[in-house]
C-alpha cells in the first residue's frame, strides 16, 4: 500500500541531486517500481568495481531476470534475510494427520506424486462443523478443513504449474508468457474454485480492512489439515502463539506426476539493494553492498536456514531435507517482480476468490501486459 509513497520520497531527493542516500533497500515490489522510475545507479557500471555477482551470495536466478543487457539496478540474495524467510511451504497437521489415517505426505515428495490431484484427494474427508451449522473458519472455535487459504497465499499455486507472468524470448526480449495462459493454470483455477467451494475447504476474506490471516490462526489452533504460507511463519505465528502445534514441512505441490520439479514462489517482502543514481562514490557503495552480501552468507544465511528454519522450528528431520528442496527449487518472475508496472499480480487471485473462468480473464490480461511491456 506504501509502494506509491516510498519512490515519491526517493524521487523528492534524487531528482533534486541532494545526495541523501547511498544505498537504498527496500520492498521488492517497491524496488522495482523506482528503478523503472529511474532512481538508480547501473550496479554493472565499471565504476561499481567491488560488485561480482559471480560470487554465490548472489541469487543467479535473480540475476538472469531482472539484467537488462548491460544494465541492473537492484540485487539479492544472502544479503537479505527474508530470501529465506519469503520462501512458500506447504505446511501440513501431524495430529490431524494421524486423525484422519492420512499417509505422511513427504513421503510422496521423492516419488514425485506430491501433486494437486493429491493433494485434493488427501483433503477429503476432513471436515468438523463447530456445531452452528454455517461454514466458517474465523472463531476460535471454527470448523475443521483440509485447507483453508486466502488471497496472496493462492500464488503457490499459479507457479506450482510452471507458469509465470513473463518471460525472455530467444533474443533475450522480455514477452508475455505463454504459459500464463495455458490449459495447466486454467484447469488449476477450476480445481481450487472447485475444491474451497466444496465441503473440505474454504477461502477467506479481509475483515474490516484487515488482512486475512485466518488460515494461520486456524491452523495453529488444530483446525486446518494443509496451509500454504512463508518459511517464517513457523516461528512468526505457529511457535510463538501456538507453541504445541505439530506440523511437518513440505514444498508446495506441483501440478503432475510429469513435471520435473515443485516449484518454490517467493512472497513480495524480501529485499532488493540498490545503489541511489546520484551516488558520489559508487565504489564505496559497492564494497558495502558487496561485504554485507558476503558476510550474509556466511554468518546470517547458516543462522538462519540451517539452525533456525532446519532445526528449531521443525518437528522432524525430513522437514529439514524438504527445505534444501524448497531452497533448490525457487522461482523469480519478472512479470512479478515488477508487476506495478506492468499488470497487478492479483489476476490469478481474483479469479479464484470469485470463481471466474481462467480464460477470458488471462487473455484480457495478457493483452494488456503486451501493450505495457515497452515500459521496462
């Protein structure tokens, strides 16, 4: 909501050469709404001569997205926490596990037959009603469900089938993806508008102007056999309100059997580096920028992965080896990353909040991304 204010205040000092700034960290989004704008400095200028993005404290992926030929204007990767603490996992309710007799579902994880059809499948069945009759998730003492999900947290499943938002044709052009608009996504927005309209799950909506989180509460409190959520709601919400719940970790599911990997979305709010374009000395900015990443990867990132979200706030061993795939598998999209100024990312969303079908809407959508895309 403050992504129009944060680049009007950056702008009120760049474009009056004021010099306040060195080095500018902020909201992914946000970020990258300012260097379309045009607030900051080439990192790839050979006067940034500390920046080697070579080094592995760098996200690669990241990189190989948001590079425009001799150009890029932000960076992460160990340098921020939240690289991490973003990440999507599928959490899952060991008592109702055992509850309802429903097989662990890391074990399907290496098999490769983690995918929706299954997860859809291990869901059924798994409904209480709290005793007023009315399907509801938002008391303390709500029903049971398989899965109840709300807004942002549907995004898991748009890039669980392999699609995004752009993507680089053979010249290196950014484009529309063709996948946006594929079959695979439109059976996807079937399936769930399907399944949360059906008895075993349910969607939830902002109360008040508040954002919805219901879906953590409910599966903190026992009432939720799947959640879809950031890494660092285990220790956010689960072990610091709902200390005795038991879960265990698994990637998100991934559309089929066939497809080679499950796929890892990062929530908006890790953080982009940039250098400010009225900066006096970029090599000192960069030697900065460069030590901080450094240092991040071999101080923060172990603290944080391997003894944090590995170790302490999991129940399980396995939960640790499905990280290191969560970890492995991590998606960057352009189309996302800078979807302010191209189309909102709530297309997806809003076609499963209102039970729409996939097909006009995306079209209509990608329509719209061809004509914005010269933006960039």
């Amino acid at each position: 909501d403050n992504i129009a204010a944060w680049c009007s205040y950056i702008n009120n000092s760049v474009s009056i050469n004021a010099k306040e700034f060195d080095i500018i960290a902020g909201y992914s989004l946000a970020q990258a709404k300012a260097a379309v704008s045009g607030y900051f400095y080439n990192m790839l200028d050979d006067s940034c001569e500390y920046q080697d993005f070579s080094q592995p404290w760098w996200s690669e992926l990241l990189l190989e997205q948001v590079t425009f030929g001799d150009s890029l204007y932000f960076a992460s990767g160990d340098i921020s926490r939240n690289a991490l603490e973003m990440m999507y996992v599928c959490y899952a309710n060991t008592d109702l596990l055992d509850k309802y007799s429903i097989e662990n579902p890391q074990l399907l994880v290496e098999s490769g037959d983690w995918t929706y059809d299954k997860f859809f499948e291990l869901c059924q069945g798994v409904y209480e009603d709290d005793g007023d009759g009315i399907k509801n998730c938002e008391s303390e003492s709500g029903d049971i469900f398989g899965y109840i999900t709300s807004g942002i947290h549907v995004d898991p499943w748009f890039y669980g089938t392999g699609a995004t938002i752009c993507e680089r044709n053979a010249d290196g052009e950014i484009i529309a993806s063709a996948s946006f608009t594929s079959e695979r996504v439109a059976n996807t927005v079937d399936m769930l508008t399907t399944f949360l309209n059906g008895e075993y799950g349910i969607y939830t909506f902002d109360s008040a102007g508040k954002k919805a989180v219901y879906h953590q509460h409910a599966f903190g409190q026992g009432r939720s056999l799947f959640m879809m959520d950031r890494a660092r709601v285990s220790h956010k919400v689960l072990a610091s309100k709902y200390g005795d719940t038991k879960f265990v970790v698994l990637p998100c599911p991934k559309y089929d059997k066939d497809q080679e990997n499950y796929i890892t979305v990062m929530g908006n709010p890790f953080t982009l580096y940039a250098i400010s374009a009225d900066i006096e000395n970029p090599a000192m900015a960069s030697a900065f920028i460069e030590c901080f990443a450094s240092e991040g990867y071999r101080k923060v990132t172990p603290a944080v992965f391997e003894l944090s979200l590995k170790t302490r706030y999991v129940d399980d061993p396995v939960s640790g080896q499905m990280y290191d795939i969560i970890r492995a598998n991590i998606t960057y999209d352009i189309g996302r990353i800078f979807s302010e100024s191209l189309i909102k990312q709530s297309t997806f969303r809003d076609a499963v909040e209102k039970s729409q079908s996939w097909g006009a809407i995306a079209s209509a959508a990608q329509r719209g991304l061809t004509k914005t895309l010269p933006k960039l």
